[in-house]
C-alpha cells in the first residue's frame, strides 16, 4: 500500500449526489410527503437527488412503487435526478440484459440518469464479461453510471478488479461510476487510472466512512447525505472557496457516518429516519417490513451530533 501524499486536489468543484432516504411510517406505509419534501430540498441545496437507491430500500419495493417514485422524484425536479436500475433475481440467476433495459428506460424516459444496481446475475460474471454487459447496455443508452457494491451492504454485492474497471472507463456511455467497497486504497487505485486514461469520467465515492475523498478528486453518491444535504453542500462549497473550516465540519459528518454505517450496516437507513425525525423533516421514523432496525438508545446519541452540528 502506498501512502498518498501528493493527491490532494485543493478549491475543485465537488458534484454530490445525495440517495434520497424514501420515508416510512411507524406503520410501514410510504411517507410521500416526507419524501417529495426530501427531494426538493436535497435539489434546493444544489445536490443531486438519487432515487431507488438502497438508501431507498429500492430491493425491498414492487415495480409500482419504484416506478412511483420515478413519477414524483420527476413531478418535484424534472430531469437532473439519477435513479437505480434494480433487477430482482436470485442466487444463480443469469445477466438479465432485458430487465436491465427495461428499468433504465424507464429512468431515462423521465430525464434522470440510470445506476446500473448491482444483481446476482450482473455480479455473478467475472471481469470481461462483466464489462462486456455494461458495454451491451451502454449501446442502447446515451448514459449511465456504474456501480461496485461490497457486499457489506448486500449478499450479492462485488468489488471487481482494476483491469475491469478499466474496462468500464471504455464504455463511452458510462459517465462514471458509485464506488462502495469503504476501502480508501480501492478508490485511490481507481482515480489514478481515471486521471491517466478518461479524466472527464466521474468515481462517485460511496465509502460513507472517508468522506473526504472528495480531497483526492472523487465526487460523491452517499448514503450519508441524505441526513443533512444542506450541510454536505456548505462543506463542498468550503472546499471550493479553500475554507479551512471545511474540515472541522467534515469530521463531525464523518463522525456520524461512522456512528450510522456500523455493522449491519444497512441499518443506516433507520439512522437516517432517526435523524430526519430529530431535524423535524419526517413525521415517524418508521422503517418497511424486512429492513433491519436500530435502537431507540442511538436517538440520543443523534440528537448530541445534531447539536454538534448546530441544528437544534
């Protein structure tokens, strides 16, 4: 491993996208409003709002509802959202080329940009065909973005080689890709091959315990954001300005990303309910049926960074 010292890429513009927490009830039914106001101020801050991501329990909901928060993600924003492309299948299953199709289609025809979401079928390739379909898919849409998932965050989820990713940085229609294995050296190899060989492709750091890696040149698809959009945009435009104090806010986001993304860390996402519901965005920090649960004990502990953070 080799330490980096020299990466550091000081007053850029960060792109952020933000995955939109869908919001429950304590009764497990949608909190539409809840939601429809998450999106529009996760917009307002100047972030991007990301959809039907996992932050959106995207495997846990029917074709109705996914498509439903297509049609209010585009009644709030319009276009300029991005959107997961999610395949159920199971263990075993083949690359499902149609189904991947036919959910990007849908994200696309309504204005956003696809995420191509990890599946058994897509991770259960090895490298070059791997890359081979999301050429496939990059032949039938104008563009799209790419996604390693560790399997941290779900069974099926894979960390593929650099050689593949390499591959995917050939894909004229995959505009970048959401990096989520929570290794900074991982990401380090990534953007030195992106800086060497297509400089225009975006590494959206999903590593939710190094936030900072936006220093070194990624852009960011985080979980986490979707806790405080405004705040994660005031750092980002302290880091533009070259505002030192772009650290001291930084760290007290990274602490509670390291405090929500502890294992099972698909817990996070009842953190992220717990902490709307602190902030007084969400009515309940209700959860859906199958989505693991935190204690009601972490509500204290949010409500102290919450305070750290000046938001109460």
């Amino acid at each position: 491993m080799t330490i980096i010292t020299d990466r550091v890429v000081p007053c850029r513009t960060i792109t952020g996208m933000s995955a939109i927490l869908l919001p429950h009830r304590l009764d497990g039914t949608i909190d539409w409003d809840g939601f429809e106001a998450h999106v529009a101020r996760t917009a307002a801050a100047g972030l991007t709002p990301a959809v039907n991501m996992d932050t959106g329990f995207v495997q846990l909901l029917d074709p109705a509802t996914r498509l439903e928060v297509l049609d209010r993600t585009t009644a709030v924003v319009g276009g300029g959202f991005v959107a997961g492309a999610d395949v159920a299948d199971q263990q075993g299953a083949s690359f499902d080329a149609a189904g991947y199709l036919a959910q990007a289609h849908l994200i696309a025809e309504r204005g956003g940009t696809p995420v191509l979401f990890p599946s058994w079928g897509l991770n259960g390739l090895d490298d070059d065909p791997w890359v081979a379909a999301h050429g496939l898919i990059g032949d039938r849409l104008d563009r799209f973005i790419g996604f390693e998932l560790g399997a941290m965050f779900v069974p099926w989820g894979r960390i593929y080689s650099l050689a593949a990713y390499e591959g995917l940085l050939g894909i004229p229609a995959c505009i970048g890709a959401k990096h989520s294995s929570l290794s900074r050296q991982l990401e380090w190899d990534r953007l030195e091959r992106r800086d060497r060989l297509r400089p225009d492709f975006g590494v959206f750091t999903g590593n939710d315990l190094a936030i900072d890696m936006v220093m070194y040149g990624s852009d960011y698809l985080l979980g986490l954001s979707t806790f405080a959009p405004d705040l994660f945009a005031e750092r980002d435009r302290r880091w533009a300005a070259g505002d030192a104090s772009f650290h001291e806010l930084n760290d007290t986001l990274q602490y509670l990303g390291h405090f929500a993304f502890r294992s099972p860390v698909p817990g996070y996402r009842h953190n992220a309910a717990q902490f709307l519901h602190l902030r007084g965005w969400i009515d309940e920090p209700g959860m859906p049926a199958g989505a693991p649960l935190r204690p009601d004990s972490d509500v204290p502990v949010l409500a102290e960074i919450a305070d750290r953070l000046g938001l109460r």
